[in-house]
C-alpha cells in the first residue's frame, strides 16, 4: 500500500520562483567556493552525511528521479533504520527494507574530474541508483565500498541519490545466519559514514576499490625494524584515467609529529592513458620512534602524485613502524615480549544500534585504553575504520575479524563472499598499525579444512612477507593452516601443540550465567552490586586457572595466566550486548551496553603496571557500601605496593601487593594484581576510603559512601573531554544519575529498584528517539540509578539544554555548546521539505516480538536416565534437576553417544530442549521416540547444531514412553559431549 502523498497541486507560481531564485543563489555561491578550493586541493574528500530523506519500507519505483518522496523523513548518516529501546533482543530490531535519497549538484567545472562515492558500511545488502539508473549493488554490511560516477552525474544540475538497504537474513552474505539465531543483531541502514571523493584523472585509487592482489591504493610495510633504524616500504597504485601519456612523479614523504621530513623518496614514469602503475619506493629512518601499545607513535606518509611539474593528487596515510611476530612463548613486538590483556568489542550501542558517529568509536577507543587494556578483538566483523585510527593514536591492538558466527555453507555464492571478505578486510586495513592479527575464519563455524587453507592462503597472498599472522582455533581441521591458534589445550589440560602460538580469544562469560541471580559471570546494575562482585570473584578464579564453569572456568580457556605460555587473552566481553536469538540481554561486559563502568573493569584496570605511564597507578573500591549483607567484606582493586582501607576516617585494613600476591599466585607472576579482600567483621554504613602507594607515596584514592535519600538528579558526561561538532551526525553520550543530597549515586539496594525519569532537548540538538514512544529513551527507567541518552547535534552550532525531571526529585539541568564543522559537504538540491526524524511523532516502528511460547513443559522429576546403556551413571541426574549451571559431560568421545530418557507415564510429545554444555562446539544429533523401548521413530532426523543454538526442537510424537538423544559427531574433535539440560515438551496421556 503506498502511504505517501503528493504536495498540495495549488501550490502558487511565486513561491516556487522565489524557492528556485534562491537555490540558484545558494548553487551560485557554493559552485564559486568549491571551485576555489579545487583549484587549490588536488584531492577534494566532501561529507555526504546531511540532507537525506528516509522511508522505512520497500517502495517501488523509489529509485526514480522524480519519485515524490515529500513525506519521508529527513535523516543524517550515521542512520540505523529503526531506533528501538535499549534492551531489543529476541527479534525486537526492524528487520526489512528501507530507502534513502539525497539530492545534491556538482560545479559545473567538475566535468572532467573523477568523482567517486564510498560508503564506509551499509547492513546488509544494498543496490545504489543514480538519476535512476542503478550503478551497483553490494552484499555485506561491514566493509568499504564505492563506485564511480564521474560520467552518470550532471554537473550544474540537479541529481538524485536512491539507495536501497535491506537487511533481510540472506544465507548468501556472511555471516548468513538468521538473526533469530544469531549472537547480536543486523541493524540495518547506512549506518557508517559516505563521502564524494574528487581527484583529477591522475589519482591514487581507494584500496579497496582497485581489486590488486598485494596492491592497489597504499600499502606500507616497515622492514629491518631496530632501535637503531627502519626501512618503511611503500607501494602506491597510481592511475591515469585520461587519454594521454604523461609524465608522472610520486613523491613520498615521511613527516614525523613536528612536521619535519625524516625520509622522502622520489619517481618519474610516463604513464599512458587508461593505464595504472605502482610505484615500489623504500624510505630509510634512522632512529625511529616505534610504535608500541605503550608508545603509540604515529608519523604521516605524504603520497604527492604530479602530471610533470603540477601537483595533482595528495593523501596522508597516519603509519606506525613496527615488526610484530608470535613465538611459542607468547608475542613480541618490536623484538619485546608483550603479554595481550584484551577484551571482545561489539560495535553495538542502546537505541541506535551499530549506527554510531566517530566520536562514539573513539570514545570506545579510549575507554578500553584506561581500562587497562592493551588490545581489543573486533567480534565478529571488521570494525569501524573511525575505531581503528582511534586504537592508532591510543595504542590498543586489534584482532581483526572477518564477518562469521556460527554458520557455514558450501554454497558457492557465500563461499565466494567470505573469501571476497578476507581480501577486502586486508586491503582496507593493512595500513594500520594496531592489526596486528588477522582472524580469517568464520567464529566457532563447522567451516572444512579445504576452506581454512584457502582463507589462510589468501591472506598470505594479500600480504606477503613475514608480518601476515591468522588466527583460528585449534583442532584437526585448522591445525595445520593457521599461524597463531585459540584453544591449544586438550580436555585434560595437556598441550596438543606445544610449539604453536596461543592466545584466548574469549573467557569470563558462560551463557548459561543468569543475571538476576547475581551469582555468575554476568552481571548487570539493574539488581545490586552483589552481582557485579561476584562477577569478579568468578573472573579472577578463571584468571588464576580455574577450569571448572562452576567456579568461573572452563577448560578450553587453557588456564589463562596460568598457563606459562600463553600470549594473552581476550575477555567476553567490553560491552553488554543484545542478540537477535535471545530476548535477555548479554550482561558479560565490564561496561554496560551504554559503557558505564561495571566492577570488573577497574579489577582488569589493575592488572596493568602502576610504573607503565601508559595506565599509571589505581585503585578501586567495588562497593557502594549500601548491602549489609555483603559489605561486611570489601574488594578493593589496585595495581599499588600497599593498599590502606579507612572506614568513616579509621585505618581498617592495610595489605601489601606482595604479601597479597598468595591469593593468586598465576595472576601475580604475570604482573597482575589479585583483588584485596578486607574482612571488616561486620557492616557498618558511612564513607570508605582507599589509598594505594607507591615507592612510599600515596599516588591514589578512592572513596565511596553510603547513598542516603534521593534527592535530585544530576547530568553527566563520559570522558574524554570532546567537542560535540554541528554537523548534524555527531552525538554526545549523557547519565542522568539519581543522588542523595551529598550528590552521592542512589545504587540499588534490591533487584529492580527504578526511578521514572523524563528528558528534554532543546536548542541547536536533539534527544536521540525521544518522539519513539515504544523505544522509552524520552521517559525512562533507571538502572541502578543511572538513566541513560545520546543528544545529537544540529548542523548550526549554538547551545543544547538537556533537562532531566522525576517526580519528588529536583531536576537536573546541563548547557552544551556545539562547535562548528571544519569539513566541506556536498551542495545539496532543491527537494520537498521533510520532516525531520526526530520531529515525526512515531507509532511502534520495532518489530514485534516472535510467537508466544505456547509449549507445555512435562515434568521429569521421576525419569529413569541411560547413557549408552548403563542406567543412572554418574552425574546423570544433572541433565533434568532444573539447573543449567549443573550438567552432565562423557569421560570420552566414543559414538553414537546414545542419551535415554525413560519416562514415568505415556506422555503426547510436541518438542524437545536441549542445552549444551559449550555454547562453541557444534553436535550431530537426532532425537528419537518409542512407546516401548524397541520399536523406535526418529522425532526430529539428524541435524548439525550449534551449543548456543537451543531453542526448542518441534515435532509431534503421540504415546511415547522413551525418548533417546543420538549424538553421532562433535567439533571441534578435541572437545567432550556435554549436555547442562534436557526437557520436553507435550501433555501426559
């Protein structure tokens, strides 16, 4: 059904001539400033952010030039295409079609410039049309791509821009899973930047964009890496577009901070028409400043591209010099031992999905930096190139992943993609200092060993030479491809392969872990601190070795800090997260999905050096001293010599960093810090204070007292300190905080507690979503005291007032002042007036939840249970206790594996349940039915299933007695058959 409309037919001849006098003025004065600039820049990279119009639906004809869009809405990219609330897991996220237009004009004399789009990312699938004429399409919604327009665009006139994104499952583009089974969510939307990039015909093309094996744009590499010197490796793709042979000269100059020339290299060749040549330069440095996670030092390539004597292409390329290498005893950079404390990032935040502008990357950035972090894994995709300049500058290094989880086919369009992905992945980011390693696999997916050597073999292809490390897990398919490897451990705590490098690419989390019991390894501030201290008990007794899950473990992390040879690690995860398979949030981050601080990251804070000036001195106590009963103990995490405890001003505890090392020994002979344990014997409300030393100093504190009444609401604003920039796309994030009188925080003292909170925006910005009802960001509950919002800033700099407002509470006011833009955009074209997004007063845009469970759960208190035949064995009673923290695991993998539930009454089976005990492993199965134990139906044939995919089996089986689980296979081959639950579903007869 077409809901749009036509502008009134009436509308009179004057105002339309007044609108197109002022166009033409506006075109005039924007043609004569671009012109001018062009003649003084080579290369002209334009925003193409604003002025877009938006509709959320599949519209035909919408590509059209004249198509009448006057009732869609004016959007800014960075654009998701439905906002939603911030706990939108379980199939809450739109998932569909939808359209985008720009209009836009070109100076006249930009006729014989080549002009090329790009877009930074588009979720998932997208066809771009140009006056109407489709140009390209592109399937996958995580890496750069872009076309050409010089010749389709119409200088001096009016064009219109169509874009259509959809981000429907398509088996076809990886990662290719349902989003109803997937671990986050497709979001959908151009949802990273897009720019218009002008050169003359003699240029240097995009990386991406020149499809070169090892080539194409820039490709820089440091070789013969010391203290001493450096050889920095440049290769520059040049290409003449034009008809003519020209003589063409590629400057390349190497500046360090101060602007000064370290090392220059010059080349002429004639290059002829239509032609492209790559220019192999070498700059040599002499003493040059390494990049180093604690030295992040970032000199700039200058690539000058002259026709004879004319400047007529310039880029800057940010580079690091460093020589990275992975050893059977860990990883070395620059010839120095480096041991990895990482943590997993999805790029997903509350409302606007993975729509986030480049100040909300950079934030992250910085964030994981003073969180004691040293490297970041990008799951499961590439990540934003705004995030990967960030980790540059910072010094975090970067697994780099390419887009996979939990998937695979042998379908020869997706296997293309995934390889495509591999490619383009290295191409964008090679450039990059932070990669450092290349996860060319498609995460905890049943991929074959035909497949893994080939990824591997491409990327070496990509990136020849001695720094192109891939990375995967261990097993019988992947062992004998892969440079570095996850997972070297057996069941038994052996090493199956004691000369390859290992790192752990995830631990700290287990999904069977239940946030509102506030005993496991997730953890959230909607219930009390009770769970995020328990959160870090758990985390520190995996860090130190633990490999039972009961206690935080599991054996597959390999021992982390225990294990004298391992690289590193990577905990799950930075962030919450929500998932399209799960309606309950992913509460495993050491921040919350808005990134507010959990106790956790202060606990991996302290693991870093107090003496490395990259992190320096801390300390934290995890408490709000507000729970009788759990804070007559206090954790204080600190990375000091001695650690002084006061409660309401008298010294109650003082424990040396030495003396504490005991506690866990693993975590402390790998320079880390175990948390301090004060027992104070009882409770006792008021002000704890903490203070950690150093060379006998005080170097730090940290106080936290006792929340008394609410009393006002207080506005605050994450570090680091940043202009909000009037370009329309640019957000700010804010906490509105309930506080006592004392401005203290009002934490929870009981699961749930809330406070209703109503936000206001205005001046030159907005409140992100806050005319969606349905998404509860405008009026909102707190958690744990704490609400959250992002303002976005409008496109005219000026001040935003933010208030906040609860009842019984005094209200909060904050002023922003926004700075102005220093980037050009591209002239827009006459349209219709829209209405912005944030001005349409929105019904329900989210998708509705998925069916109503209607299963009926049968009771298995009194089944009889056999494993292969042997009736009750050991541990077999935890498959039906109600208890998906307890489970059941084989001594040994011996199949078929068969599981035997003997029921006490006839029972009509409409579905079965089960819960792996390892959400990475994968298991063959079919579940089989019999009404007298000989004679048997199979229920549900063999099917390959994930251990995170346990959503109920459906089938319908009448008058069964027996029920048996089949378990023909399971990867990766080293694991165990473990099974945490099993139910049923039906009626007894």
């Amino acid at each position: 059904m077409n809901m749009y409309y036509s502008p009134r037919a009436q509308e009179k001849d004057h105002r339309i001539l007044r609108r197109y006098a002022a166009w033409c003025l506006l075109l005039l004065t924007l043609t004569t400033a671009t012109t001018a600039q062009s003649r003084l820049s080579p290369r002209l990279e334009l925003d193409f952010n604003s002025n877009w119009a938006f509709c959320q639906q599949d519209v035909s004809n919408a590509a059209a030039a004249d198509f009448n869009d006057a009732s869609w809405e004016a959007v800014t990219i960075p654009h998701v295409m439905g906002i939603t609330a911030k706990h939108n897991g379980g199939g809450r996220v739109y998932q569909g079609v939808g359209w985008y237009r720009r209009y836009f004009t070109i100076p006249a004399d930009w006729a014989g410039r080549r002009l090329y789009l790009s877009f930074e990312g588009v979720q998932t699938d997208c066809e771009i049309y140009l006056n109407g004429e489709k140009l390209d399409e592109h399937h996958g919604g995580y890496m750069r791509f872009g076309t050409d327009i010089s010749g389709k665009v119409r200088p001096g006139q009016s064009n219109v821009l169509a874009v259509r994104v959809s981000n429907t499952d398509n088996p076809q583009t990886p990662p290719g899973k349902k989003m109803s089974t997937l671990d986050f969510n497709y979001y959908g939307g151009i949802y990273r930047k897009v720019s218009l990039v002008i050169t003359n015909q003699l240029y240097i093309p995009d990386e991406t964009e020149a499809g070169k094996i090892a080539g194409g744009g820039i490709f820089t590499m440091s070789s013969n890496v010391s203290a001493k010197a450096a050889d920095l490796l440049v290769n520059t793709q040049v290409m003449n577009s034009g008809q003519p042979s020209v003589a063409t000269t590629l400057v390349s100059k190497l500046t360090d901070k101060s602007g000064r020339v370290v090392a220059s290299s010059r080349q002429t060749v004639f290059l002829n028409g239509r032609k492209d040549t790559t220019f192999r330069q070498q700059l040599h440095i002499t003493a040059p400043q390494l990049w180093h996670p604690d030295h992040p030092y970032l000199y700039q390539l200058e690539s000058e591209v002259y026709n004879g004597k004319l400047l007529v292409d310039k880029r800057v390329t940010p580079t690091g010099i460093r020589t990275i290498s992975f050893k059977a005893d860990g990883f070395y950079i620059n010839g120095e031992k480096l041991y990895l404390r990482g943590a997993n990032r999805h790029q997903v935040y509350p409302y606007i999905g993975d729509a986030a502008p480049a100040s909300l990357q950079y934030r992250d950035a910085w964030q994981l930096k003073k969180g004691g972090f040293n490297a970041v894994r990008a799951a499961h995709y590439p990540a934003s190139p705004d995030f990967l300049h960030a980790c540059d500058e910072l010094g975090l290094l970067v697994i780099e992943c390419q887009p996979g989880w939990q998937y695979y086919s042998e379908d020869s369009i997706f296997k293309a993609r995934t390889f495509r992905d591999i490619r383009e992945m290295i191409r964008r980011d090679r450039n990059h200092p932070s990669v450092f390693l290349w996860e060319t696999s498609l995460n905890e997916s049943p991929t074959p060993s035909t497949w893994m050597q080939e990824a591997v073999r491409i990327a070496h292809e990509e990136m020849p030479g001695d720094q192109m490390f891939t990375a995967d897990d261990y097993n019988k398919r992947s062992r004998d491809h892969y440079d570095v490897f996850y997972k070297v451990v057996n069941p038994d705590m052996t090493d199956p392969a004691p000369g390859k490098p290992s790192l752990t690419r995830e631990w700290g989390d287990t999904w069977v872990a239940d946030a509102a019991q506030e005993n496991g390894l997730r953890a959230s501030r909607q219930y009390t601190a009770r769970g995020m201290i328990n959160q870090c008990i758990l985390r520190q007794q995996a860090l130190n070795g633990e490999t039972s899950e009961e206690h935080g473990g599991y054996w597959d992390h390999a021992r982390l800090d225990a294990n004298p040879r391992i690289g590193g690690y990577f905990v799950w995860s930075y962030n919450d997260y929500t998932r399209g398979s799960d309606p309950v949030t992913a509460f495993s981050g050491v921040t919350d999905m808005d990134r507010y601080e959990k106790f956790s990251y202060y606990q991996l804070q302290s693991m870093q050096s107090a003496r490395n000036k990259s992190y320096g001195p801390m300390v934290f106590i995890a408490s709000y001293n507000n729970l009788p009963g759990t804070d007559s103990t206090i954790i204080v995490f600190s990375n000091c010599d001695t650690v002084l405890l006061y409660r309401n001003n008298q010294l109650v505890g003082r424990k040396t960093r030495s003396g504490n090392a005991a506690t866990a020994p693993f975590i402390a002979a790998k320079n880390g810090s175990p948390l301090y344990a004060f027992a104070l014997g009882r409770y006792e409300p008021g002000t704890l204070h903490a203070e950690g030393w150093l060379d006998g100093k005080r170097v730090c504190s940290h106080a936290v007292t006792t929340p008394q009444t609410a009393h006002h609401l207080e506005i605050t604003i994450p570090g680091p300190a940043a202009p909000l920039i009037a370009d329309g796309s640019d957000m700010i994030p804010v906490y509105i905080k309930v506080c006592d009188k004392n401005g203290t925080l009002v934490a929870n003292t009981q699961a749930g507690q809330s406070y209703s909170v109503r936000l206001h925006v205005t001046g030159d910005g907005h409140l992100v979503g806050g005319n969606i009802p349905d998404a509860a960001i405008a009026v909102q509950q707190t958690e744990g005291g704490i609400g959250y919002a992002l303002v976005q800033s409008s496109d005219m700099p000026g001040e935003i007032t933010i208030t906040a407002e609860s009842e019984g509470l005094e209200r909060a006011v904050k002023t922003i002042r926004t700075q102005a833009r220093t980037t050009k955009t591209v002239p827009d074209a006459p349209h219709a007036k829209w209405v912005n997004d944030y001005q349409r007063r929105h019904a329900d845009i989210t998708a509705k939840a998925g069916q109503v469970n209607t299963l009926r759960e049968i009771p298995l208190n009194n089944v009889k249970i056999a494993i292969n035949g042997q009736v009750s064995p050991p541990g077999s009673g935890a498959l039906t206790d109600k208890n998906n923290v307890t489970g059941w695991t084989t001594t040994g993998n011996t199949f078929p594996l068969v599981i035997t539930l003997h029921l006490e009454k006839p029972c009509s089976l409409t579905g079965s349940q089960v819960f792996w005990g390892k959400d990475s492993d994968w298991y063959n199965y079919r579940i089989e039915t019999s009404s007298d134990g000989n004679t048997w139906t199979v229920a549900s044939p063999d099917k390959l299933s994930s251990g995170q995919d346990y959503k109920a089996v459906l089938f319908n089986s009448p008058g069964v007695q027996y029920v048996r689980y089949v378990i023909t296979g399971i990867k990766p081959e080293s694991s165990r058959v473990a099974v945490k639950e099993i139910l049923l579903f039906g009626t007894q007869d």
